[in-house]
C-alpha cells in the first residue's frame, strides 16, 4: 500500500501542479536536450567549448538520463515525471527491503 500510495502522490503531484524547470532543473533540461540531438554535453551552444558553464554543474548522470528519456519519448516532461515516480517507488521498496 505505501509503495502505491508514493507512486499515486508523485504522480498526481507532478500531473496536478506541472511545476516547469527552473535553476539547475532548467540547465538539465537543456543539457538533455543538446545530447538527445546530438549537440554533446553542452549547455550552451553560443560560445565555444572552453566558456562553456556546463562542466561546473554536478555529475552528468541525471542529464544523460534525462536525455534517454528524450530520444525514447521526445522533449516531454511527462514522461519524465512517470519515470521518476517510477524510481520513487522503487526506492520505497529499497527502504523496505533494506529494513526488514
């Protein structure tokens, strides 16, 4: 039941509030979207490589999941919301494998 009950809370939270991307969320978006069309980890296209602000962000993981879930499902931030939902759950489950 609560590992249903935080997949439903995420994702009526998500769907009902539709929160866009601000701050670093944004930046991650952006950089996902330069890898998913194959503009490489780049943030931003305008000035050359070495002023580039992208290698100070943290860890590229997030942005190259966020990137495969572009090139599978487009630029939708739907998609992106299951897919966490889904890993909300999933670490629901973790917590409780790990106490019991």
């Amino acid at each position: 039941m609560i590992l249903l009950g935080s997949f439903l809370l995420s994702v009526g939270y998500s769907f009902y509030f539709k929160i866009n991307p601000t701050v670093d969320a944004r930046a991650y978006d952006v950089i996902a979207l330069n890898i998913a069309q194959g503009q490489g980890y780049r943030e931003n296209l305008s000035v050359g490589i070495a002023n580039d602000y992208v290698i100070a962000r943290v860890g590229p993981v997030y942005e190259y999941f966020l990137a495969g879930l572009y090139a599978v499902g487009g630029h939708n931030y739907e998609v992106v919301w299951l897919a966490q939902a889904i890993l909300r759950g999933l670490t629901v489950w973790l917590v409780y494998l790990i106490v019991c």
